[in-house]
C-alpha cells in the first residue's frame, strides 16, 4: 500500500524526523489560502500522486507571491501526470500539498529496504539527492553506500555515524543530527511494517538544520490490520478499480497489460503460470490467486474482474487442488460463463483434490471450453486462442 506525500510526512513527523510546514489542497482555492496561512513569501506547489518524477513532469512549482500560487495550483490540479513510474496513461491530480519554502545547502538521498539477498534490512545512502537513486547507482555507484542492519543489534549509533560520514558530512552537529535521522527512519521502517521508507531528498539547510524534503513510504498490505490509522490514509482513486475490487473477495489480484487472463490457485503456481504463457510467446493479462479458501461465488467474482478488462482475449485457468478442490472451481467456473455470457475461449487444467468430479462438472455443463493435459499444453493453446488460432 502507497501514501501520499503529506501523509508520510505525517508518519515522519510523529516519529520525530524533521519537515517543513505544509497544507493540504482539494481545491485553487484552498491552495491560496494554505499558502496565507502558513505565511512568509516563498511556497512549493506538489502534485500529490503515487508515483515519482512529479517534477520533471510539471507536478512541483515554486512559487514566490501568492498569485504564483494561484497560477500553479490552477495549472497542475486536475492535470494529468504522466511520468516513468505512471505509465503513458498517467495520473490525475486531484490533491495539492503546499509547502513552506526553506535554504538548501545540499540535497541527499536515504532508503531503507529489505535486501532479499542478505535477508537484512539495509539502508542505502547518497550524496546525490533529489534524482533517481537507480540513475546514481548505474551512472555513479562510487557515490551509494549500503549499510546492512545486524538483526541481534538492530540500529546502532555506530550505524547512523557511518552513514552520516559516507554522505559526506564532517561537522559534527549535523552527523549527530543526520545519525538521529537515520534511527528515526529504522524504527518508522520497523514499527509500520514498511516495505520501503525512502527520504529523496533529504536536505541540510542553512540554519543547520537536516530536512526530509520529500518522502516516499510503502507498507506491507498484509500488515495493515496492526495498522489501522495507517490503513484510513488508502486512497482509492490511486489505485486500480479491479485491484480494490478484487480485494474485498479476498482475491490476490495484479493487472497486467497482457491479453490472456489467468485464474490460478496459489501465488506461486500463478507466477509459474505467467512465466509459460510468456515463454510460449504470450502476455498474462493479471495475476490471480483465488487462494485455498475460495468458494464458486468467489471464482465468480475472479471471472467477472477478468472479463472486465478489454484486453482479455483468452482465459487460463490453472488449477492445482489441494485446499482448494477442483469441484468447487468447475462450479464457480461454470455459474460464472453462464452469468457472464462468456465470449472469449476458456482454457482449463485442473490436477489434485476431486479432479475427476471437477472435470465431470465441466463436461457435463455444456461449455465450449479447451481441456490442457499440463501447464505447457495450457500455456501452448491459451497463447494461441488470444491469437484466434488452433493450437
């Protein structure tokens, strides 16, 4: 799960990392009167989306008099942003976030992920702020320095100093104040179940003071239910309608821009699933995971989310049963293309927990479907009907 701008500086500010007075806007209006309120006589105007390049797409103004404010609020708000993290289609900007200007002296970057490789959390750090941290590490790696956290020891001052020092700093009050930054941000990444907590950028002012300029916070969805003020800040008109609808059947559902739907049992098997269809030259449409606990109104949900997608000009269904027996998947299967009119060819192979009674379903209900043997036979004749041909 993502969060806005001004919602992770919220998080932020709550666990004592420094930011810069700001207002939320819905409206031009409501800009100007964020930018009296919080006073003095230079403003930054942000888009609030949940993708990065805000900037170089238009999205973040300065502003120096409150008719500058006004001009831009009135320019990016409902604008539609297209960045490299969009996609072509881009994002529309329904909020506004106005925020106090301040003295910059050097911008730099801090993030804390999980690396998978060493299975520790690590922080990342740079002294090139306010870009892309992967344009530094292909263009500049000299100039990221990974620090990885010794689970037995958690965040150390040790740490913070050595992170402190590798960003470039030498005098003494700011490395005390950036290493306390850096603690801040390990128990924010630890206590909200964070999946990434990045600071880009994080900047040193000319009152001495160490700044988050911006803030990109990810959560682990399947954490949130510790978290419900974290949770409130989800804001559905960032996210995909078939994802959000997905989730309140308690399907794990990714789209895709591919044209073979897939309605699999496991995320595993699902991945696998995607990989063949790919190898046979094929595009998945979505992931799907119907999950062990589905029952036939759940696959008939499943079917209606794929149907919904234009793109869709076959469907692969992967079933493997264990938990989730392969009756209860021919009977969702068969109440779905019913209901639904289906129109697309329909691909199925199904192994495991009443397999012979799942397929007896399926012949008996009069579907014109294509039966698959195993998953490369599958994968072969679902790539081959999106393409309207006979495998």
């Amino acid at each position: 799960m993502n969060v806005h701008e001004y919602q992770a500086k919220q998080i932020l500010n709550k666990f004592g990392i420094n930011i810069l007075a700001g207002q939320v806007a819905k409206s031009v209006d409501e800009a100007v009167a964020g930018a009296e309120k919080l006073g003095g006589n230079i403003w930054v105007v942000k888009a609030q989306i949940h993708a990065g390049g805000r900037g170089k797409a238009g999205g973040v103004k300065l502003a120096k008099s409150i008719d500058e404010v006004r001009t831009h609020a009135t320019e990016i708000l409902g604008k539609t942003l297209v960045t490299h993290q969009t996609g072509p289609e881009g994002k529309v900007v329904n909020i506004l976030f106005v925020e106090e200007g301040c003295e910059i002296t050097h911008e730099y970057y801090v993030g804390v992920v999980l690396d998978r490789n060493t299975s520790k959390v690590t922080f990342m750090a740079s002294s090139e702020g306010g870009v892309e941290i992967e344009k530094v590490a292909e263009e500049t790696p000299e100039k990221l320095i990974k620090v990885a956290i010794d689970p037995a020891t958690g965040f150390t001052p040790f740490v913070g100093r050595k992170l402190a020092y590798g960003i470039g700093l030498k005098d003494k009050e700011m490395i005390k104040k950036a290493s306390k930054c850096f603690s801040n941000l390990y128990d924010l990444y630890m206590d909200s179940d964070c999946t990434t907590a990045e600071i880009n950028p994080l900047v040193s002012t000319a009152d001495g003071d160490i700044i988050a300029l911006d803030a990109k916070l990810n959560f682990d969805d399947n954490a949130l239910f510790r978290h419900p003020e974290i949770e409130a800040m989800r804001d559905p008109t960032e996210e995909s309608e078939k994802e959000l609808r997905a989730s309140k059947f308690g399907l794990s559902y990714i789209e895709l821009d591919g044209t073979i739907g897939c309605l699999v049992n496991g995320a595993g098997l699902a991945m696998g699933t995607m990989d063949i269809i790919k190898l046979e030259g094929g595009e998945p449409a979505n992931f799907l995971d119907v999950g062990g606990s589905a029952t036939k109104e759940t696959v008939q949900e499943a079917f209606s989310i794929i149907l919904s997608d234009d793109h869709v000009k076959a469907i692969l269904v992967n079933i493997f049963g264990g938990i989730m027996k392969c009756d209860i998947i021919a009977e969702g299967i068969v109440a779905a293309a019913k209901e639904l009119d289906l129109k697309v060819p329909l691909i199925v192979r199904l192994e495991g927990t009443n397999v012979a009674l799942g397929k007896k379903i399926l012949n008996e209900s009069n579907l014109s479907l294509i039966a698959a043997d195993d998953l490369a036979d599958a994968a072969k004749k679902a790539v081959a009907a999106a393409k309207g041909e006979e495998a």
